[in-house]
C-alpha cells in the first residue's frame, strides 16, 4: 500500500473516531470510554471496527494517543470545570447520581482511567483533581462519607 493512501486511510479513521468521541458530552465520559476500550495484561486497546481498517497494532496506536490527548485535556481544566463535567456526567444521565458519587468515592472506579502512556506527575495530578472534585460535590449533595454498600 502507498505511503499516500495509508496516511488518507489513517487521516480518515482519527476523523469517524473524532465524531465518536465527540458524541460523548464530557471530557471524562470519553476517558471512562476510552479506558473501557483497553483489555488484557498488556492493557491494549481493542476496538473491532478501527482494527479492521488499521490492524490491531495501529488501533492500539490510535486509541493510545487519543487517551493520552483526552486525558491532558482533562488536566487542563480549572477544579471549577472538573467539577462541572462530574457532575454532569453522573447527574444527568440515567440512574441516581447520589449513589453513584457515593460509589465512586468509595471505589474510586476513575483511577483506572489513566492512560498506560502518562508521566507519573500526571497521574498524581489526576487523583488529587479527583479527590477534591469528588470532595466538592460530596458536599453539595450531602453524601455521606461511608461506603454506600455498608
């Protein structure tokens, strides 16, 4: 295959998983997905209809960087817009948002979130975010801190 048409096959992929990813309102909906995509020991990440357009090792690639892109976005953003697009993501969807904050303080289902590839600063950064969003928005909703399986 042309060195042309792989770069316009690949161009063409990141631009349909671009609009998916778009589809997802929040900034850490798309990193809950994009950490939903990672499978077995070696954490790779898996997606049938990329793979078949750019193999396993390309979508690995693919889906690797776009988690990386996604997750800095997220660290970018003010503990104020962090805290907003928690709680959008766990109050305006379906279900009871009360209890699932209650879950996700106590067990803490976003750190596995990281990508494989972010420094060890990053992820610091993330869990403290976490923890002071989460914190936040615990109050707000007046959660109790127990776990809310006890």
């Amino acid at each position: 295959m042309a060195v042309k048409e792989q770069d316009s096959r690949l161009a063409a992929v990141r631009e349909s998983w671009r609009r998916t990813l778009d589809g997802i309102p929040t900034l850490i909906g798309r990193l809950a997905y994009l950490a939903s995509l990672r499978t077995g020991e070696a954490s790779s990440y898996q997606h049938y209809g990329i793979a078949q357009r750019l193999g396993e090792a390309g979508t690995d690639e693919m889906l690797g960087e776009c988690h990386v892109e996604i997750f800095r976005a997220w660290l970018n953003l003010s503990l104020s817009q962090q805290k907003q697009e928690v709680g959008r993501y766990l109050f305006e969807g379906e279900g009871d948002g009360t209890s699932t904050l209650g879950a996700w303080i106590a067990l803490e289902p976003w750190s596995g979130w990281v990508p494989r590839n972010s420094r060890d600063v990053e992820r610091e950064l993330y869990r403290g975010d976490m923890t002071v969003v989460l914190e936040l928005l615990r109050r707000e909703a007046a959660v109790d801190r127990r776990d809310p399986d006890q």
